[in-house]
C-alpha cells in the first residue's frame, strides 16, 4: 500500500481549484484537500463556495479548502489573484480549471439566452461563453506560470466535456426547454486544442497539462431527459460528480507523471458508441 499512497499523495502542494463552487469543482476541491493538498477554491460566487466548504463535516477537510474570489475574464484580477496566493501560500503545484458559463452560476435558469438554439444564438451569450470558457483558461493558465516555475514544476488540468469532443445529441432534450448551445460546444472543444498546445509548450519547464472530459451529471433534469440519456449511455445512468473524483486525483498527482497533451474522457461510454 505504500507505493500506491505515495503516488497519489498530494501533501502540502498549493492547488488552485477556478470554478471550485460548482458540482464538480467542489467534488474536485474535496478529494484533491483530502489526498493533502492545501487547495484554493476560487470562485466568482464566493458566497456560494463558502456555504459549501463550511457543510462539511470533516474539520480537517474544511482547513485545508480556502475560498477566494476571481473573475478568470479580467487580466489584472487574475494576475493580481494569483500573485496573492503566492504571497499567502508560496508556489502553486496545480492549477484546475473548472469553470464555464451557463447564464446563472446558481441554477439551470432555461429562460437564459445561453440556451438559445443555432439559428437565433445571440452574438452576446456567444462572446460571454467563450470569454469565460475560452479566454477565462487562457488567462489563469498564462498567469499561473511564474509561481509554477518557482515550484519548479506544474500540472494544470482543463475541464472540457464530452460536448467538446462530440456534437450535442438534440434529440435528448425534448421539450425540457434545455439543451447545449453550440457556444458550449464550441468554446469546450477549443479547450483540448489549448490544453496540447500548452501541454507542448510548457513541458521544458516540467509543467504537465491535460484535459478532463466529464459526461453528464445528474442535476434534478426532467424524468424524460434522464430516460433519454441514460439509455444512450452504456453505462445506463448518468454521473454524480464523485464519479470524477479518482481522474482529478490521478490527473494532479504523480501517478500520471509521464502523461501530458493527454484528453481523459470519462463519461459513462457515452461517446463509445
């Protein structure tokens, strides 16, 4: 048992968790505090992501997860973020980001222009999505890079979806009022591309990236969604967000050492078919 704990042992590494308030970005926050990692949930919705941290039950976990606020589509928010944590906690060993639009960091909201379909997807929700998608990675990931150098190395893992390697199944949502923009496909789908870029770039200086790809998780849909999506995936259900708990902790630790450029698609066979 001592090889396999020292390979995912994550003690003391200053983790930074962007998008941490969400379902499975707190599910990432919990898991990755309990491999030993000090871990900074950084959210836009700080208020949200506090309540989370303070439900805990586990005082040790609730230590080791500090909350801090960030808007990844501000530059000079984002540099001056992480030049705080490097005040606070020294070097940052990982970065995740785990953030995305969807017009209401609270609730799927289905009256949000984020859902619009093709034909009438409003130029505005567009630029939102990718800004935050898109550029909101860029930015962090550009940013972190001094205080990973001062680490003397890195892992930073981007948080695409099976929607960024496939198109949207439409015919899922039925009459739900819900469905998966191409603003989220688009912007989704860049981030592997970005993910190998970086991942080429940045390994001289030990820096591994990778991207996460989660299906879908199971959040209160409609009866007739879940039926529909359920029997396209093999695996006849869909996700809780600790079912992505075991790949962030593989992905940020030494046990995926000799793995970079990498998509890890997790997703219940979905896109097997």
């Amino acid at each position: 048992m001592e090889k396999i704990l020292k390979l995912f042992d994550l003690t003391n590494r200053v983790i930074v968790v962007a998008g941490g308030a969400g379902q499975i970005g707190f599910s990432f926050c919990e898991i990755l505090a309990d491999a030993g990692a000090q871990v900074i949930l950084a959210d836009i919705d700080e208020e949200m992501a506090q309540a989370k941290v303070n439900a805990l039950s586990n005082k040790v976990l609730r230590d080791k997860i500090v909350v801090r606020t960030i808007n990844v589509t501000e530059k000079d928010e984002v540099v001056a973020f992480f030049k705080k944590v490097y005040d606070d906690f020294g070097p940052v060993y990982g970065l995740v980001n785990s953030f995305h639009y969807k017009g209401n960091t609270r609730k799927l909201d289905t009256n949000s222009n984020f859902f619009a379909g093709f034909e009438d997807y409003p130029i505005e929700a567009w630029d939102l999505v990718h800004d935050v998608n898109l550029k909101g990675t860029f930015l962090t990931s550009q940013s972190v890079l001094p205080y990973m150098k001062k680490y003397g190395s890195g892992v930073i893992v981007n948080i695409s979806s099976t929607y960024g390697n496939v198109s949207p199944n439409k015919s899922i949502y039925g009459d739900s009022g819900i469905n998966s923009p191409v603003a989220y496909a688009s912007s989704k789908a860049a981030l592997i591309n970005l993910s190998r870029y970086m991942a080429t770039h940045l390994a001289e200086h030990g820096i591994r990236v990778n991207t996460l790809s989660p299906g879908g998780v199971y959040n209160n849909q409609t009866p007739e969604f879940l039926e529909n999506y359920t029997r396209l995936t093999p695996l006849k259900r869909m996700a809780s967000p600790e079912d992505y708990q075991g790949a962030i902790a593989f992905l940020m630790s030494d046990a995926s050492s000799y793995m970079t450029g990498a998509n890890l698609v997790v997703d219940g066979g979905w896109t097997a078919w």
